[in-house]
C-alpha cells in the first residue's frame, strides 16, 4: 500500500453546477467540514439507490437554510435539486434549491418551500 492510494480515489463529491442537478438518497453521514479559510459548512452523506455514496457540501446560504429548516438525520431519505440561480445586485449570483426530506418511518416526503419561478424540477418527485 502506497501513502498516495488515498489520492487516486475518484472525488465523490456531488456538485450542483446546472440547474437541474439532483441526488436523492438515504442520508448516512452527517458532520460539519471546515474549509481552508476555517469556514464550518455542513456536510451530508448521501448513499444513492445504486450504491454509490457521494458527499454535498451544502456550502450555499439558501441550501444551508433549508437544510436547517428540515433538520434532516441519519437514515432518513433526502432529495436536493438545484433549481435555478438567481441574479444579485453587484452582479452576485445565488443558487436556489428544492429540497424533500422522507422521515425514516413515513412513506409522505416532507418538501422545503419551492421558489417562484424555479423549473418543473421537483425533490419530491425523486424520493
């Protein structure tokens, strides 16, 4: 075993550069990642239907309060779609997303509030 093996691993990120974008799946792991400049950023594990498990870095504001708002846990089934971006003044931009938590025990998923506007684009639809 070489000390680089750790580094030829894939990056199992998901990142959400599209409007579109979307993962859904059981939630495995929570803990909050400090960045380089010492920012904290909640960090969800999301283990897929197909196996695979890729981390979110919610590191978006609207995506941090959302996840807040639905305090998601462990074990629960979680479905993020990045919506659309919206245009700031000073030429900012921020990210919108649509958010649906399924509770470990309910079969009803529980949506975060859609923005008007977004595309058709539903969490709820990919728990």
């Amino acid at each position: 075993m070489s000390i680089w093996d750790e580094f030829r691993q894939a990056d199992d990120r998901f990142k959400f550069e599209t409007p579109g974008d979307a993962i859904a799946g059981t939630i495995t792991g929570l803990r909050v990642a400090t960045m380089p400049d010492n920012t904290r950023i909640p960090q969800l594990t999301i283990k897929r239907d197909d196996g695979t498990e890729s981390s979110v870095l919610a590191s978006q504001s609207q995506l941090q309060r959302k996840l807040a708002a639905l305090d998601p846990q462990a074990g629960q089934r979680i479905a993020i779609s990045f919506t659309h971006v919206e245009q700031l003044q000073g030429g900012k931009t921020m990210k919108h997303f649509d958010i649906a938590l399924k509770p470990a025990d309910a079969s009803t998923p529980q949506p975060a509030a859609a923005n008007a506007g977004a595309p058709s684009t539903s969490a709820a639809d990919l728990i």
